[in-house]
C-alpha cells in the first residue's frame, strides 16, 4: 500500500509542475484531521482554517472581440486563505492577497502587451463533502470560488516597444465550480490514534471556470482596449494531491490543463 501511495503522489507531482492552478486548495473539509492547534472547535468557536496558496497561470487563452485576436493572459497570485468548517462537510472561506498579471492581444494588426501594477486581490469560495464510501476512503465533493482584482497598468508595450499611456484599466474577475473525486492512502495504517494519520490523498476533478479580463488603455490618441474578454476554455481538468501530516496541518499541489496551462501549492493550518 505504501509504495503504491508514494507512486500516485509522485506522478501527480510531476504532472503539477509540467502543467505548472481552483485554485489550489484541499479537497476534502474535515482535513487537516487534528483537533487544532489553539482547539477552537473545543472551545465552541472554530474550527478555523488559516492556509497559503500560490497560483501560477502560465497561459489562459482569451476570447476578445471588435478586432481583437490572439489574446492571452498570465501571471501569479498569492493568497491568504480563511476558512470555518461546518459539521466535517461544508466550508466557506474567503481569500485575500496580491495578483501580478499580464495581459496580451492583437488589435488591428498592432501587438499590445500589458503588465500590471501589483494589486489587491479579494475571493469568496466554499466547498463540500458530497458523500463518501468510507470502506475505500473515496470521496466526492465539490468547490465554488470567485475572485477579483483591480491592480491597473503599470507599463505597455505596443509593438515591443514602451509606450506612455493615459486613461488606464486593468480588471480581472475569475469564478469557478469543480466537482472533485478523491482517494485516501495511508502512509501510518495503525489504528492506534486514527484521528491522526500520515496519508496522500490523490483526487481527479473537472471545473466549469471563466473569467473577465478587462485591459483598456490611450496611447498616442490611440484607444486600445481588450475588453471584458471571457475564457476561451471554459472547462478544465485537473489533477492534485493531499499530503495530510499529524496533526493540524495540509499541503496541496495541482495541476490545471485544457482551459488553461497553470499550477498551485498551498498550506493548510487548523486552529
């Protein structure tokens, strides 16, 4: 079992950094399984959920519109991540950090290529256990997210070559549903303190995701603007791994691909 385990975690590793992500985020709420480190849930006001998540998105193809064409975005986010657990089967959070973006597209037979200021970034998610077969630790639940930021534009290139600009904008909304399918291996399998195992928890999932990338900028007297560009892949597959420790902490990889070419990693804390 356990050299079976370590074989699914590291081909799911290396698929994550090939496809370089729902954001990134743990696929089951009553993980990390541990009574938390300060034992809110004791006390009667937790459990609460603290964790990390770093996103790259190394291309989402854009559909543009009036005379736009080849449009792409890419970039990073980092993001805090807050969350309280319903009953082991429901989890809402919320998510705050920053967003380095960039946006690209063909206009009229010139090439624009923006970058933006680093910025606020704000979301709101839940997920759910749907149901589980608890005899073969599989488990199927689901996850809801939207997020946004406003950073503007920090520099443009029109043609490889850097322009001043006025009248800017850089707005991106992103929102996702996935539906998750995950199986549980354990690294200890003792029974002898079961709310506390070493275990992968490998899962396979496909999300309804897309996006509004707003770019619009003057340069010259001349307007450029990408407009509210959508996703031009509106679902994606993805692929990812649990790695559960005693007694209050998570780590997560995973890979996103179809839709988008991207990847996160996060940390999970349970308080």
């Amino acid at each position: 079992m356990l050299k079976r385990a370590v074989i699914v975690a590291c081909v799911l590793l290396y698929a994550g950094s090939c496809f370089a992500q729902v954001a990134g985020n743990t696929s089951d709420p009553r993980i990390p399984y541990g009574p938390g480190i300060a034992n809110l849930q004791e006390s009667g006001i937790g459990p609460i959920k603290v964790g990390f998540d770093a996103d790259w998105i190394f291309g989402r193809d854009l559909d543009g519109k009036g005379g736009v064409s080849n449009a792409e975005s890419e970039g990073q986010k980092y993001l805090l991540r807050i969350g309280y657990t319903i009953a082991d089967r429901v989890e809402p959070y919320i998510r705050l950090g920053t967003s380095h973006l960039k946006a690209s597209w063909n206009q009229n037979g010139v090439q624009a290529k923006t970058t933006a200021e680093n910025g606020f970034t704000f979301g709101i998610g839940g997920k759910a256990l749907l149901f589980d077969i608890p005899e073969h630790r599989i488990r199927f639940s689901m996850d809801g997210q939207y997020l946004y930021t406003d950073p503007g534009i920090k520099s443009v290139h029109i043609d490889g070559a850097d322009r001043t600009i006025s009248a800017s904008e850089f707005k991106v909304r992103e929102w996702q549903v996935a539906g998750i399918m995950s199986m549980e291996f354990l690294i200890n399998d003792s029974s002898n303190n079961p709310a506390t195992p070493y275990s992968l928890i490998p899962y396979l999932g496909l999300a309804y995701t897309d996006s509004k990338t707003g770019v619009k900028f003057t340069s010259n007297d001349v307007n450029y603007d990408l407009g509210d560009a959508r996703s031009d892949n509106k679902f994606v597959f993805l692929t990812g791994c649990d790695i559960v420790a005693p007694e209050n902490i998570s780590l997560n990889i995973e890979g996103r691909w179809i839709g988008e070419t991207a990847a996160s990693g996060g940390c999970t804390l349970k308080f």
